[in-house]
C-alpha cells in the first residue's frame, strides 16, 4: 500500500507541473494576441511621439473605426518582427545567430534607433553579438526588440524560456541589456497569457524571465507597487513613472530619452494593470501614457488580445480585417501568419519538453532562467565577431566605405570623425569633439551626400578641421562645403591660416539656403607649407553641429 500511495504521490507531482490547452484555444488565443498588436498600433498611430513626459488629452484620442485594422499591413511594429518569423520558418528553431543577422541586415524597410544602428553594424560586417553591443550600437537600451517580442511568446504558450532563448537569438541584433530583457519579458507575459485571466498574475510570472538587479526588472516591480498603492488612478502611477524612469539620470543611462525601454515598458504596464481586461481602456490608457503610444498600445493589447482570445473580441475591431492582404516586406498575410505560428509552435513545445496528445497541447510548467545581468552603461566585453568574406557575400546592401569607417571606429565622437575623414577627405585632422548630436558619418544632409558631422568640444572651443598643405607655386584654393544643423542651429566658422584669422562668418540657414559653398584664395601662400584650420566654433550652445560635405584644396 505504502508503494501505490508513493506512486500516485509521484503522478499527482508530475500532473501539477503540467498544463493543458486545447489546440481550439491555443489557435483562437494566438489570434487574438496577433489581432491585439494591430489594435493597438493602428489605433495608436497617429498620436506616436506626439507627447512625451505628458498625457495625452483625452480629446486627442483618435476614435476607433472597423477599418483601421486594415491600417497595420504596412506597420514596422508588425513586419519586423515577422523577419524573425520568416528566419525561423526557414531554418528552424536552431537557426544560428550570425544566419539570423543576415536574414536582418538584407531587410529593405526604413528602420530606426537601435534597429538601425544594430542592422548598420550587421551591413559593415559587425556580426551578432558585437552588433548590439554598446561598443557599437549608441542605442542599447532602446525600444526596438521590446516592440518585436510579440512573436516569441505566440509561439509558445506556457513556455517562458523559449522567449528568453529567442531573445539571445533576436534581441542580440540590436538590443543589450535592459533592451534585450523588455523584449523577453514582453514575450514571457504572452507565454502567460494563455493560461491566466489575472493581469497582475501574468506579469509577476514574466517578471520571473529576466534578471531581478536589472533596471527593467525594477521598473516592473515598481509598478506593480505604484498599482497596488492606487488601484482607481493611472495617473498616479504615470506620474511616478515619468519622474523616475525618465526624469532620473540614474535611470537614463545609456538612455535615448523618449524611446527607453523602461519608460516604454512602463506604458505597456500601465494599460495593462489599470484597463480592467477592457480592449478599448486597456489601449487607451497605454496609448494616452504618450513616448511610443503605438507601439506600447500594441504590446498591451496583444497580450489582453491573448488572454482574451479572437472570439471574445469585439466585432467592430475585427469585422472589417482583409485576411488576404500582406504585410509589408513579407510573405505572410494574416491567414499565413497564423499557419506559421502554430507550426512553430508545434516546434518550441517539442523542444521545450511538451508533446501534443491528440487535439490537446501538453505543457511543462517550470521556472525559467533568465539571461546574464548586462548593463549597457557597464558592458562587458566584446565578441569580436565579425562576418566572414562569405558571410558578408550574401550580404545584399554594402555600406559607404565612410560609414563602415565609422561604425568601426571607437566609440568616441573624436574617433568616429577622424575615422571618417580618413575616407572621405584623406590628410585632414579633427580636434576633439563633444558626444552631443553624436558626431560622424551622416549619409544624406538636404540633398547631399557622404558627410562629416562635427561638434564643438565646449561652450568654449570649438572643434577643429585641420591639414598641413604645400601651396604650390602657381597657388592653389580651398573649396570647402558647410552647412548648419537646419533652422535651428547655427555656429561659427573661424578660418585660420598658421593661426591667423582670414576669415570669420557665421553659418545659418538663410531662407532655403543650408549649404555654403566657400572659396579661400592661399595664392598669396604660394611655395609655403601652411597649417590651414576650419574652426567650428560655439555660439548659442544648441544644435552646434557642422556638417562638411567637401574639403578640398586645388
């Protein structure tokens, strides 16, 4: 007797370490969480970036219509993410993360912040890991993955370690640190989702995916708290986000203001914990939090739109949806979608210790381990990795040798532009620069290309273009092409000839007139060696940048 009570001690053990879904529930579950990102973002869209560090004004939310569900096809928010998607279809989930990086760097939509600089770096040849990393990437901790994570908790219900995996996978591309641990954890309360009803309940379990020091972890557990402290008032709980999340310098380290993944990630939670499981309130909130009040919106919708499943949608946000229509940049329309989740899916639960029985998903429940603690204000080191020529030859966009240069070099302003110098204007030297507007290489500025960004060093000094030149006899001149940061900057330019003043102007857009084409005349210095100078120099210390689109001396 003693033997059978062990044994159904032992089964009752195993089946409280299991869940079950219904492949139905799975299937109208997943649905949903898809139809809830482009709730969201559609419906968030047109107020993005509009208010940062304020509310929006409840007049000021646009009013939802059926057929704004057919605005998010050509949405970033959506088809990005569904690279990863069309990786995994391809090469399964044991895809290699240098593939993966290939598959991104020959993305063909516009992309922004850490997403750009990360598929930059992939175009120079800066191969994952190394091309998130705060030695190349300047936006570490931005927004990016957390916005794409979506997917990797679609494909994985009551799975929390696969998102964690697949952002080692992914979320390296561009992201490090707190970036890389939003989208895991976005992830993780999708995987969440599936089984629970209790918001509070999906997100402490998610917050369990990602290292407990960190920031974002942090931010989490504060807003739970906050929520807790005033269940009835989101504003209560904004204001303490904003001041602490945004305002605090502490918590803006390796920061790019509004995009930061923990004021954003803290918009997402704000829909969430205050909207009351209700689709509209639940993206209202989120969205009126303002900073990315899209892609937040879409996040929170797509994990209550989860939770609820397609068939507890509303008719008004789904009747209307064009099922054949493609996202942009990919081969997948919604029907499409669909089918490639649940056949990844029926991959990660294989991997990940689950089986299928019959028309029933079963599921181990089991603690995750998060990723390693990073800080991108404290990296550690670098991989140096970097794509082989054959790597590199399935490549399709190649970088400007100058902007390779810059991507390349150190990350100091200083280095970066002395960097590109050396491609694009040969012999000529930089004097040191501020980080500010973040000097180097710019590839378009109105209507011209392949630039050098400079910057002053102070409110004092400037920063200094300068080359040692043997004036030929029969004289020579100096072309040299300036413009100023648009309307709103201006700056000094001093010429200097073995630091003498020649020439002193100030450089300001005039009307539709950015670019100054300039003529010096070093005749009068014919069979000299000269040390001619180009001083950028400060003026009102705002938007002091100089942008050089020629210097040269025939």
């Amino acid at each position: 007797m003693k033997r059978v009570a062990l044994l159904i001690l032992a089964c009752a053990s195993v089946m409280a370490t299991e869940r079950r879904l219904s492949l139905a529930a799975y299937r109208d579950k997943m649905e949903g969480g898809w139809l809830g990102q482009i709730i969201g973002v559609t419906w968030g869209a047109p107020t993005e970036f509009k208010w940062n560090s304020v509310i929006i004004p409840e007049d000021k939310v646009p009013e939802w219509t059926p057929d704004m569900i057919n605005h998010g096809f050509g949405q970033d928010d959506l088809y990005v993410e569904m690279t990863f998607m069309r990786t995994l279809e391809q090469y399964g989930l044991d895809v290699d993360i240098r593939q993966a990086g290939i598959d991104f760097a020959n993305s063909k939509y516009g992309l922004w912040c850490a997403n750009k600089a990360g598929r930059d770096n992939l175009r120079a040849g800066i191969a994952p890991p190394d091309s998130s990393h705060p030695r190349f990437n300047p936006c570490p901790n931005d927004i990016d993955y957390q916005i794409e994570a979506d997917y990797a908790g679609l494909i994985a219900p009551g799975l929390p370690q696969a998102p964690i995996d697949l952002g080692e996978k992914f979320g390296r591309l561009m992201n490090y640190g707190d970036g890389v641990y939003g989208g895991q954890f976005v992830g993780a309360m999708y995987c969440e989702a599936f089984f629970s009803e209790d918001i509070a309940t999906v997100i402490r379990t998610a917050l369990q995916a990602i290292p407990k020091e960190s920031q974002y972890a942090e931010m989490v557990r504060d807003m739970l708290a906050w929520h807790r402290e005033k269940p009835d008032d989101w504003q209560f709980a904004w204001n303490k986000a904003v001041e602490k999340y945004r305002k605090d310098k502490e918590y803006q380290k390796a920061s790019n203001g509004n995009i930061d993944v923990k004021i954003n990630g803290a918009m997402i939670l704000l829909g969430l914990l205050y909207g009351n499981k209700d689709m509209e309130t639940t993206t209202v909130i989120s969205m009126r939090g303002g900073f990315d009040s899209d892609c937040n919106p879409s996040n929170a919708a797509g994990v209550l739109g989860t939770m609820l499943g397609k068939s507890r949608l509303e008719p008004k946000y789904v009747q209307a949806l064009k099922r054949d229509k493609k996202f942009a940049y990919t081969a997948y329309n919604v029907n499409d979608l669909l089918k490639v989740s649940e056949l990844l899916m029926r991959q990660v639960v294989a991997r990940y210790g689950g089986r299928i029985e019959g028309d029933t998903l079963v599921l181990p429940q089991r603690a995750p381990e998060p990723s390693r603690l990073e800080l991108s204000w404290a990296p550690g080191p670098i991989a140096n990795s970097r794509f082989t020529e054959e790597e590199m030859s399935r490549i399709e966009f190649k970088l400007h040798p100058a902007h390779k240069a810059d991507l390349l070099a150190p990350n100091d302003p200083t280095a970066k532009v002395q960097a590109v110098l050396d491609v694009l204007f040969p012999g000529w030297q930089s004097s040191e620069n501020a980080p500010d507007m973040k000097p180097g290489y710019r590839a378009e500025r109105n209507g011209r290309q392949h630039i050098v960004m400079t910057h002053p060093k102070s409110r004092t000094e400037g920063a200094i273009l300068w080359k040692n030149i043997k004036v030929p006899e029969a004289g020579a001149k100096l072309y040299a092409s300036v413009a100023p940061h648009g309307k709103q900057g201006d700056f000094t330019l001093e010429i200097r000839i073995n630091g003498n003043a020649i020439q002193k102007q100030k450089i300001q857009q005039q009307g539709d007139k950015i670019w100054f084409d300039l003529v010096v005349d070093l005749s009068p210095y014919a069979g000299q060696t000269i040390k001619l100078e180009l001083d950028n120099q400060p003026d009102n210390w705002y938007c002091e940048a100089a942008y050089w689109q020629r210097l040269e001396v025939e």
